[in-house]
C-alpha cells in the first residue's frame, strides 16, 4: 500500500504535486532501527520534492525516462540516493518515491 507523505499532501492552494511513499520506503521509515538522521533526510527530501515538483536542484534524469530521477539525501548526498518518478499525467498528479539507497 502506498501512502501519501503527510508533508505534502494535496492542497488548492499547493502549488508542488504530493510526494507518495512506496511501500518499501513506508518500511524503511518505519523501521524503529532507522537513524534520526536517515528519517530527518528522506522527509526532507519529500518535501523539497513536493515544493520543485520533483525538480530538486542537484537531482539527475534517466536518460531513457527523464520522469525518474535520483537525488542525494543527507549533507552533501552522505547517506545515500533518493529515486522517485513524476507522474504528472496520472490522475491525480503526484510524484512516487520508489526507493531509498543508503550508503
């Protein structure tokens, strides 16, 4: 089950598109084992997804599918790689957060 990061939920007035968490980054966030710093990282990299509309500065594009990019979390991409996906023709539109890479 995917859910919604309650960071960037909907709004009329909103104008980046809801970051939604796959399961396996649901699990990770979870995990009473994950470090305050990994958690602090990924909701900051929601939200900057959210407020860019998944054009984060720093961020790369596949070059076979520009809607999926990755992007380093923690100070200076330290703790590893943020990818999600841009789904801005689905209904609604919303940005995917497909996985988390740690270092």
């Amino acid at each position: 089950m995917r859910q919604a990061c309650p960071l960037s939920e909907p709004d009329d007035q909103a104008e980046g598109l809801p970051c939604v968490l796959s399961e396996e980054v649901s699990e990770l966030l979870m995990d009473p084992g994950v470090s305050g710093d990994v958690f602090g990282a990924v909701v900051a990299a929601t939200v900057a997804i959210n407020e860019t509309r998944g054009e984060v500065p720093g961020s790369t594009a596949s070059q076979k599918w520009p809607q999926q990019r990755r992007m380093p979390i923690g100070a200076d991409g330290s703790l590893g790689i943020a990818e999600y996906v841009i789904l801005a023709d689905a209904d609604p539109p919303h940005i995917l957060l497909t996985r988390i890479q740690l270092y």
